[in-house]
C-alpha cells in the first residue's frame, strides 16, 4: 500500500504541479511572541488565507516544521488541529519537519544566497546585531 503523502505527491507530479515549501511559524502562525511556551498561540498570518488559496491552484503546498520531529509527542497533532480550526488545512498536501524538493521556499528565518557568501554573512550580521535572533 502506498502511504498517502507518497500518493499525493505522485498525483500532483502527473497533474504537472511544483512544490512550493512553507514554514509553519513566521509565514502561516503569526508568532508573534516566538517559540514561546510552544505553544500555538496565534492566529494566522494577515493575508495568509489568500495566498494559500491563490498559491494552491497553481503549486502543490508543503508545509514544513519542527514542531512536527519526532521528538515533539503532539506537535503533528497540534498542527493539525491549528490547521482545521483556521480552515487552511485543506491547502497542504503534507506535513514535514525535513526539508522538502521544492521549487520555492518561503520561510522568515531565510537568508537568500545570490552567490555572494559576503552578502550572506553581513545579513547574518545584521540579524544578530539587531537581536533578531
Ligand atoms: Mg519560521
């Protein structure tokens, strides 16, 4: 038997659709206070619902994070029911903490490498000289 997400993907790939990753926390779960007490304690993203549903009739959407490792009894659980009571669940094909193939990744903790390893550490710089991280 074929487990869902693998049947998934292969039903996407034959309807010709690309992947587009997205990290959870930043992008669709405000998370506004950081990891917090973890939590989700937010509601989504201004805007989030939009581009899920515009994103999605092109794009097949992961959904990617570490509250779902192995390591986190009821992360998957908790996503999942965040998901469904915020009605965007029906926009993911999967759920992963590894990091998928995929065309396009958007997440808030991105560097972007244009081939200029001095650019990325400046940025890094930045981030850690303004208390970003
Ligand atoms: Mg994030």
């Amino acid at each position: 038997m074929i487990p869902a997400f693998v049947r998934n993907v292969l039903e996407q790939k034959l309807r010709g659709k690309k992947t587009i990753a997205i990290d959870f926390d930043g992008p669709v779960h405000k998370y506004s206070k950081g990891w917090y007490d973890g939590t989700i304690y937010d509601p989504p993203t201004p805007g989030v619902k939009e581009a899920l549903e515009l994103l999605s009739k092109k794009y097949r959407l992961v959904l990617f994070t570490c509250r779902v490792l192995p390591d986190q009894p009821n992360g998957l659980r908790d996503v999942k029911k965040w998901l469904k009571e915020n009605d965007l669940s029906k926009y993911f094909s999967d759920i992963t903490y590894k990091k998928p193939r995929a065309s396009f990744y958007i997440d808030d903790n991105a560097v972007v490498f244009k081939n200029n390893w001095p650019k990325v550490l400046t940025e890094i710089r930045k981030r850690t000289s303004t208390n970003e991280r």
